[in-house]
C-alpha cells in the first residue's frame, strides 16, 4: 500500500497539506499501477478542520472521484477512538463507520494503541456492518531498556489469539509498529508465529516507519515471515520518519521470491509528480532524519512531526531534546501501551509537563486516565506511585471496566451544539462536531485559520527570525501602523511599515508616545508556553479563588489558568489567539 498521501504527510508535514496541492500527484500514482493508496483517517482527518480549513469528508469524495471505482482507498481508525484524541461512543462510532463508506473508502484499518481488545469488538463489527473491508490490528514497539513483559512475540500472539477468540468480523490482519522500533528478529518470529495459527488465506500485512533506520530490515523481516504485504511510500514523504521507499523496497527484493510486481520506470515518474507537487511546503529537517535514539524513547513518526510542528507554533522547539528523553520514563511507568496516537501524544503531553513544569508535578489528564483505566486495560499494570498521583490529581478512581459502557451518546450532544449555532444538522457535521469539538465548530462557522507551513510563505526578514511561525498572508497596504505595546510590564512604541518592517523603542524614548499607565495588582502568569485558546474574564470582572481565567493549549492539551484567589481583573495582557512563554502575566488581578 502506497501510503504517501496519509501518512507520508503526517509524518512529515504533520499532517498539514492542502487537497488542492498533491492531487494531481495521485492521478500520476494511479497511472503508474499503484492501485492501493492510503487516503484518510488517522491525524488527517482532524488535521483538516485544524489547520488546512479543509473538509475531510470532501479530500475522500475528491480521492475517490480521482482514482475511479476500481482503486482500494485505506483510511486508519483508533478502536473506539475512530479518529478523534478521545473515546467516542457508540452512536458516534457506528457514524464514522457509515461516514467513510458513505465517502468512497474501501478499507478501515482499526488499531488500538493498548492492545485492549476489547476496543476492537464494536468499532470492528460496524465496520464490517457498514460493508468496509475490516483490516484489524495488533500494535507492536520496542520497549523502553530494562522493560519486560509485553511488546515480545508471545504478548503479540496472545493479543491474536483474543482478537480470533473473540470473533471480530475482519478481512486482513495488521502488525503495525508506527515507532519504528521493532526488533527485526522479533518482527521475524511474530510474523511467523502468526502465520501457523491463522488460516492460509488469511492476509497479514506489516506496517512500520524508517524513523530509526530500521524499516527496510523490519518489512524484509516480515515479508520472510509470512506477511502478504507492507506499507511502502515515494519521495520526498519516504524514509526517515514515514515509510521506507518504494524503490528501495524493490531493490531490497532482488534476488529473492517476491516483488512489488512494479514498473519502477513508472514509479520514477509519479516521485517526479510528487516531488513537484509538494517542492513548495516546508521540510522539517527531523522528519527526513534517521533517529537511532527514538529505540529507547519509541516516538512515532506520524507524532513526531506534529509535536515539532506545535513546539515551533510556540517557541518551545528547544525543548525537544529533553522531551524525547523524559518519554522513556513516562512510557515504563505508564503500563507499556503502545506508542501510537493517541497513547503517544499522552506520553509526549506527559513527558512535556514533566520537562516544562518538573518531574511528575503535573499529571497530564489523558494520561492520568490511560494509567487509571479509563481508555482500557494497559498491557501491564501501570506503576502504583504514578497510579495514586493521576487519582488525586484529577480526582478519579481506578476504572477497570468497558470504557464504552460509561460514555453518553454522541449524537444528541452534537446536535444540539449545531441547532444553537444555527448550523444545519447533517450526518456529517455531527461526526464533524463529535470528533473535532471546539475547532469542528470554528471550521463550520467559517472561523477555521489556515496554518500550513510553505517556504514560499516565508520572506527573508522572516526566515532570519529564529523560533518565529511562519506569518500568514500580508494583508493589502494601508501605509505605516503605530502602537503602543507593553512587554514584561515595560511600554514600547511600535511602527509597522507598509513593506512589514518592524521597529521598536521604549517608549521613554519617544517623547510622542504616552507613557503606560501602572497597574496595581498580581500578575497571573503562564505555566507553560502554549497558546490562548480562551479568555474567559473580562477587565472589571470579580473572580472567586480556583476560578478559571484562561484556557491555554500546548501540545493538543488544553489547561485552564485559574485564580490564585479572589479579586477583580484589573488588566489582561493575551486575546484569543496569542502564543505566551512560561511566565509571561496573562491577567492582573487586585
């Protein structure tokens, strides 16, 4: 399967690509033979609505319409997760199912990042109901060193044996290992195993990413064990953190018994298509790396471009050095879930707050309620100590039972928030609510912002500014701007040309300028880097002790700022939109 357009992007653009870009580079994909293409699920579905101002439900109908009705069009869901950061449930669940069918894909790969297989009955039933083919999925990694007991052959085939006991409608089985960490030997013997137990005709497939230099080895690996196929992808998404290449792959295959059954003249010519189609998008140069670390800290590649692409939103593209290293901790201590979204963005949010805020002082929500039990069962029990801290902080018992089963039902919720907005209540824009919240509602209001990393949007003062995001379209000429703007409680007076330039002096200097008025009162300041999602107060407002102030988000999390005690706002220095540092007042309260 060519997986170039769904996860090649993920992993290297962190999903952010516009449809109008790369769809001629399918049609060049299609005429080269390649008739099995990933096209959806996973990051790019909400990717779109978060910052492409897309519609994923249109990117599928214009994947279909491209490659005509013979071509198989694979999308990749989360178990009860489909593809939201969340568990859905039921009603939603079934919708995601009947939605991508409805959208012209053929196949939904249903993974569960905790091996809980639970997670897997329901989702995999609808999928199945919905005539989609089922290709059900066991998640393989490496563990953290000094770990054992799980993430070995014999944890894999008795997640197997579970998934066969437990009569999961299925077409085909995938051992997908999005760290790319697998031990080559490992993968070997789990593929072997496999094979013995199911039936001849059972397809088996291997998915894994070049992130740790591993992915050639691993697939041929596979391919001797028994796998019928494995995930391959073109220039320029292949290789570091996406899948290993095409060409590659067939080279790797000469003189054995198996083919890719490719013309690689033809393949040369749909890279050629491809290459130019993304030559304009920003290349974030750890996407192309081979990281042999990522084996002791198991990122995936599909996380870790989009980690790095919101560590840049915020400035904090520094820290992730110590982030990656903070995660081999977070990942033993956690219960040994797989690290695949969305358990990897749990350890990567944990291992964050840990590097941001100290060593376990806060424990992120998802997290918390991944080692309490509230996504599954971990593969092993997660750590006492760190069990007791998620349950006093987020004040929550351990949970042991189905997750589904305490989950209200989606779709009259979403409904609801359509009616109030006004906004027509559609199959559609339910599930587009349910799995996007807060954003799926800015996308249908027309209030989506487009942020999508082009070198052609950069201007040479721009690319000078080191830890800047890229700046968005100038808007039409309007002659020099003058401000007035207060930073760290200091005033400088501001002046934009019409050309962008920018000069700043303090205020003291210049005569012309007011000088700021001082403000009484305690300054709240910012946790951590992040952006203002939400101010909740208002100047003149009075606020009760633990009140929340602002909601912040860093990393996909979102955190409330709250009050260190009662008073009245007496300043606020962010709006909606703003990307704060550590320590930066936020709101002055008297």
């Amino acid at each position: 399967m060519d997986t170039s357009f769904r996860d090649g992007f993920q992993s290297v653009f962190g999903a952010r690509v516009l449809t109008d870009d790369f769809m001629p580079a399918v049609k060049a994909s299609v005429e080269a033979g390649i008739d099995n293409i990933e096209a959806g699920g996973g990051a790019r579905f909400q990717s779109l609505f978060f910052y492409c101002g897309e519609s994923a439900f249109d990117m599928m109908d214009r994947f279909r319409t491209e490659v005509g009705p013979n071509v198989a069009l694979q999308t990749l869901a989360r178990g009860i997760n489909v593809v939201a950061l969340s568990q859905c449930p039921r009603d939603i669940i079934d919708l995601h199912a009947k939605m991508f069918k409805k959208h012209g894909m053929t196949t939904i790969r249903n993974f569960d990042a905790l091996n809980d297989v639970r997670n897997l009955e329901y989702s995999g039933e609808r999928i199945a109901h919905h005539g989609l083919n089922h290709q059900v999925v066991i998640s393989m990694m490496e563990l953290p060193p000094g770990c054992s007991g799980a993430h070995d052959p014999e944890f894999y085939i008795d997640r197997l044996k579970q998934i066969l006991a437990a009569g999961i409608p299925f077409h085909s089985i995938c051992f997908k290992d999005a760290s790319g960490t697998s031990n080559p030997r490992k993968v070997y013997e789990t593929l072997k195993a496999a094979r013995q137990i199911v039936s001849e005709d059972t397809i088996l497939w291997f998915h894994t990413h070049d992130t740790a230099g591993l992915g050639i080895s691993q697939n041929m690996a596979a391919i001797e064990g028994g796998a019928d196929g494995v995930d391959l992808a073109k220039s320029p998404v292949s290789g570091g953190t996406c899948q290993p290449d095409i060409l590659s792959m067939m080279h790797a295959l000469k003189g054995t018994d198996y083919t890719l059954d490719l013309d690689y003249e033809k393949i040369l010519v749909a890279v050629d298509a491809f290459e130019d189609a993304m030559k304009d998008y920003f290349f974030p140069p750890e996407a192309k790396m081979v990281s042999p670390a990522v084996t002791l800290s198991p990122m995936p590649g599909g996380a870790l471009t989009a980690n790095t692409m919101m560590m840049r939103d915020t400035g904090t593209l520094h820290l992730y050095p110590q982030v990656i290293k903070e995660m081999s901790e977070v990942v033993a201590r956690g219960g040994f879930g797989t690290s695949v979204t969305p358990v990897s963005q749990f350890y990567f949010q944990q291992a964050y707050l840990n590097v941001t805020q100290g060593k376990w002082k806060k424990i992120n929500p998802s997290y918390g309620k991944m080692v309490l039990g509230y996504f599954g069962r971990t593969p092993v029990p997660a750590d006492p100590e760190i069990v007791k801290l998620a349950s006093e902080q987020l004040e929550m018992p351990v949970f042991t039972d189905d997750p589904l089963d305490i989950l209200e039902p989606g779709i009259p919720k979403a409904t609801k928030i359509l009616e109030e907005n006004k906004l027509p209540v559609t199959d559609e824009n339910i599930f587009i609510i349910a799995s996007c919240e807060s954003k799926g509602l800015d996308f249908l209001l027309g209030n989506a912002k487009v942020n999508v990393r082009k070198i052609t949007d950069e201007k040479p003062a721009e690319k000078k500014a080191a830890g800047k995001a890229v700046a968005a379209a100038a808007p039409a000429p309007m002659g020099p701007r003058n401000y007035t703007i207060t930073v760290n409680s200091r005033p400088y007076n501001v002046s934009v040309s019409e050309a962008g330039g920018i000069q700043a002096t303090p205020a003291a200097a210049a005569p012309a300028a007011a000088p700021a008025t001082a403000v009484e009162g305690t300054d709240v300041d910012a946790p951590t880097p992040g952006n203002i999602l939400k101010v909740l107060v208002a100047v003149g407002d009075t606020v009760a002790k633990d009140q929340p102030l602002v909601v912040m988000e860093a990393m996909k999390m979102e955190s409330d700022v709250k009050s260190p005690s009662a008073g009245k706002i007496v300043a606020l220095h962010v709006a909606v939109g703003d990307t704060v540092q550590t320590g930066e007042p936020l709101v002055t309260i008297a």
